[in-house]
C-alpha cells in the first residue's frame, strides 16, 4: 500500500469507529429515556390506590427494579473512566475476524498502556499493510484517536448489551404480571 492509501484507510477506519460511537450513545439515551418513563409510570401504578394483588405488586416492583438496574448501566456508559472498560477486558485471538467489528479488536486485543498499545497497532498497521515508510503526525493522531475511540465504543456497545439483557429479563416479570391480572 502506499501512503495515499493508508492514509484514506485511517481516515475510513476513523469514521467508521466516531459513527458507531455515535450510535452506541444515541442507543444508551434512548434506552436511558424510555426507562425512566416505564419506571415512572410503574411508581405511579404503585402508589395509586389500585385493587392489585401482593403477587401482581411483587412483579411489578421487581420489574421496575431491574428497569431501574438497566437505566444505571445505561447512565454507567456516559462516565469516561478507565476502570469501566477494565471490568469489560475481552479476548481475541488472531483467527478471529477483526473487520467484522473493528472497535471491539482494537479493545480487545491491545488491552496493556497507552504507549504500548498504539506501538503495536501502528506496528501491525505496517506489518499488515506492507507500508515501509514512517508514519506523518497525521497519521500517528489518527492511530491514536481510532485505539481510543476503539475502546469507548466497544465500552458503550458491551454495557448496552448488558441492559438490555436485563431488560428482556424483566420483561418476564412484566409478563407476568399481565398473567396474574387477567387472571384474578
């Protein structure tokens, strides 16, 4: 490859890694938002003078509970520490397929320091490209920005995903509720 093409290569991967970031924030205040519309309709439920049953009250306040938990790990993505993306480590072997999500590579598979982290991207940029020549300090910054950027979306995407397993996990309790409802 020559210079010209690492450099659109950078640029795209770059791109492609700020959009995601992009999306994985709009998912986490969607999901913030609407939670908390649930949640407030289900406190308002609870506090009206309704004929539910203790069974119908339990599912409820058990639902509105997990609803709550899976608000917090939404909240939780927004907070710009490190030790966030450490309880969320993976690993990737080389025979995985890293274009398929190449934030989550770039997180998974340079877990060490800064400094340790972008010497080998860059290297592996170079061994993988058969690029011979130094890279410019454009080309350094956009190395950085897209191993940094690696690890935030890949950070955003995982606690995501765990809410919104919470979530389908709550929706049996919401479920039944339904049940006992209909049922009485």
């Amino acid at each position: 490859m020559n210079r010209n093409e690492i450099s659109n290569f950078l640029k795209f991967s770059y791109d492609c890694i700020n959009s995601d970031l992009k999306f994985s924030e709009t998912k986490n205040t969607f999901l913030v938002t609407f939670n908390t519309a649930i949640i407030g309709v289900i406190v308002a439920l609870l506090t009206k003078e309704l004929s539910l049953s203790c069974i119908s009250k339990t599912f409820l306040i058990i639902f509105s509970l997990l609803m709550l938990i899976a608000t917090l790990i939404s909240i939780f993505s927004f907070i710009p520490i490190n030790k966030v993306r450490n309880l969320l480590k993976t690993n990737c072997n080389k025979y995985d397929k890293p274009n398929f999500m190449f934030y989550l590579y770039n997180a998974s598979k340079f877990q060490m320091n800064d400094k340790e982290r972008y010497n080998k991207f860059e290297s592996q940029l170079i061994e993988n490209c058969k690029f011979n020549d130094n890279f410019s300090f454009f080309e350094k910054e956009l190395i950085y920005q897209i191993v940094d950027l690696s690890n935030v979306a890949f950070t955003k995407f995982k606690l995501f995903s765990y809410a919104i397993y919470i979530e389908l996990i709550a929706t049996i309790f919401f479920a039944l509720f339904l049940i006992v409802e209909v049922a009485l």
